[in-house]
C-alpha cells in the first residue's frame, strides 16, 4: 500500500534533522514538490535522515537534492546521510547527472572551457578508437579460428545476413544509381555543349561511376540502411541482455552476432556496386539518347572506349574495405547502447554518421594510394 511522503523536523546536539519516511516515489509528485520547497533559518546544521523512506525512485532523490540544495540556499549547512545499500547506488547516479548539468550550465566561452571540450572530444576519440581496434583485431581472431575450423563459420547466418542486406538492398541501389546516372549525364550534356564536347559526357560519367561515384552511393546507402539495422538489432540485444546470456552460455559474441553480419557485408558491397555501376551508366546511357541525341550505338561505343578494367578494380577493391568498416562501426555503436531508447537511438544515428564520414575519408586515402601507384 502507497504511504505518502512526510517530513519530521527534529533537534539534535550536531543541529537540526529532518526525517523523511513514506514513499518518495513520481506518484506522490505533488506533496514531493510542496516537501522540497521547505523553508529554513540560515543558521546551524542540517541532516536530512532517508532510514524511514520506504520506497525511493529517481523522482524522489531529486526531490530529497532539491530539499537539500534549498537549505544551502538559505545558509544552512545541510546534508543527506545516505544508507550503505541500494538506495546509493541511485543517489550516485542522480548526483552524477546533476554534475553534468550544472557543468554545462556554468560553463562559457572561455579558453579554458574551449580547451576543456578539445580535451574530452579528444579523449572520447581515443576510446572509441582504440575499442574499435580491439573489434578488428577479436573479428580476424575469429575469422581465423573459422578457417581452422569452418564449423565456427556460422555460414547460414551469414547467407541469411547476406539475403537482408544484399538482395533486399538491389531495387533501392539500382533506382538511386540510375537516378545519379541521369542527373550526371545530363548536367555533362548541358554543360558540354557550349564547347562542343558532348561525347565527352560518356568518358565523363563512366569514370566518374567506375571509380567513385559508384562505390561511394552504394557504401553510403548500406550504412544508412543496413548499418543502422546491425546497430538497432545488436543494441536491442544488449538492452534485453541477450549478448550477457551468450557470454553466460559460453557463447563468444563476436564469433555467434557480429561477425556473420559483417562478412554478409563485405561480400554484399562488391555485387551491389557492380548493380550500381550498371544501372547509373543504363541511366546515363537513356539521358543520352532523350536529352543528348546520342544514339545507344553511339553510345556504347563510346562506353567501350571510356571504360577501363582499371577503373571498375578500383571500385570493387573499395567495397569491401568500406564494408567492413561500416559493420565494424555498426557491431561497436550497438554493443555502446546503455539500456534505454534514448542510448538506442543515439548509437544508431552515430553509427549512419561515423560510417559515412569514415568512408569518405577512406574513399580520400584511397584515391592518394591508387594515383601513388597509377591506377
């Protein structure tokens, strides 16, 4: 049965004390609000006692630091005397979240706290990057132990991973590379035609979707897709304690979640940037022949001419490099989720942002390496 909350206000040698007892629960929000706007004199001491607290949430820690900060407030040296048991565990959290906000509320433009935010974005950097390495280096362990051993190789969930990510994923990638294709080309056509060099378009879109384009559009659309599902399903298995119960079974879950998912990605990138490639030059390929009055035989030969074996390698050496990095990043954001939604749905977004930023930058060391070594 719910007992309200109440407060007992009593003497003692070291000052005053108040007594809590009752529930300090969210249901009782009302009388909690009236109790933690109590009044006091500015002098002495003041204990707040929670022994007699029966029920206790986050509602009613803030409730009781409300009470508390208000005495300090009014010049009274106040404190809580918490129990050593669970309810500590609880005003630790509440005291911590608290920190946090009055840091960010007295914080300003100052140096001092520029430099402060360089130094734990820095740090948050080297955390993230260094769990990160640890993920590649446990997956290539596994992978390992699968080759030794291909039983370990879950490959039925890999193929199952493979379906989701790949076929599924093939009428989305088609449309939007077909798409590109035609906005490419014909911007080329507009563009060109003041010079006269509308059968450049063809060398133009061709290289530009053989070596980047094409791969850059794929990779960024299984991010935003399937990455943020890898991240979604593992999250919400950590927050159902599903990865702790693989641990408990004796189940490693790398070898048992992560690492099918991703070896599903680094064979899926390869096949839908082939797609992709296909269907953004046919795009090109049917703006020539409506807005650029090239014929298809024109035009294919001019594709044959343009493209180059060089060109669709370095493509397709880029897609499972992304992949694997995108499914990294996704596995690392899903096993990061705390227990909430609010926790699920910022590793699913970090995981969409981080992928794309880290496959252009991939795509940027790439395009260094390949023209180092003339390709």
């Amino acid at each position: 049965m719910a007992v309200g909350p109440t407060l007992r206000s009593s003497s003692s040698p070291g000052g005053a004390v108040l007594s809590a007892s009752g529930d300090w629960t969210g249901a009782h929000a009302a009388d909690l609000e009236r109790l933690s706007q109590a009044a006091f004199a500015p002098e002495g001491k003041l204990t707040i006692d929670i022994e007699s607290v029966g029920r206790l949430d986050t509602f009613g820690v803030w409730a009781l630091e409300r009470l508390q900060r208000c005495a300090t407030e009014a010049g009274v040296e106040a404190r809580i005397a918490i129990p050593r048991d669970a309810r500590a565990d609880l005003f630790a959290g509440v005291e911590k979240a608290l920190s946090r906000q009055r840091r960010q509320i007295a914080r300003g433009d100052t140096l001092a706290n520029w430099l402060e935010g360089i130094g734990l974005s820095t740090r948050a950097f080297a955390v993230d990057f260094a769990a990160f390495l640890d993920l590649v280096g446990r997956l290539t362990f596994c992978f390992w132990q699968g080759l030794r051993s291909p039983s370990r190789l879950r490959l039925r969930s890999a193929i199952h991973h493979l379906d989701r990510t790949g076929l599924r994923a093939t009428p989305i990638i088609a449309l939007m590379c077909f798409l590109i294709g035609c906005i490419l080309a014909q911007q080329g056509f507009f563009h060109f035609q003041r010079f006269g060099a509308t059968n450049y378009v063809v060398d133009l879109v061709t290289i530009l979707v053989l070596r980047e384009i094409g791969v850059l559009l794929v990779t960024i659309m299984v991010a935003g897709r399937s990455g943020s599902a890898y991240t979604a399903e593992i999250g919400s298995m950590k927050m159902r304690e599903e990865i702790d119960a693989l641990r408990t079974m004796g189940l490693d879950p790398i070898e048992y979640l992560i690492l099918p998912r991703i070896l599903a990605l680094i064979v899926a990138a390869p096949l839908l940037t082939i797609i992709g490639n296909g269907a953004a030059l046919y795009g090109a390929g049917v703006v020539a022949a409506t807005y650029g009055d090239m014929s298809p035989a024109v035009y294919l030969e001019r594709l044959h001419e343009a493209a180059s074996h060089i060109d669709l390698e370095v493509g397709l050496i880029k897609a499972p490099v992304m992949a694997f990095v995108i499914g990294a990043v996704a596995a690392l954001e899903g096993m990061k989720v705390q227990g909430s939604a609010e926790s699920l749905g910022l590793g699913a977004t970090a995981s969409v942002v981080r992928s794309i930023f880290f496959v252009i930058v991939l795509d940027g060391i790439f395009a260094v390496l390949f023209a180092a070594v003339g390709m």
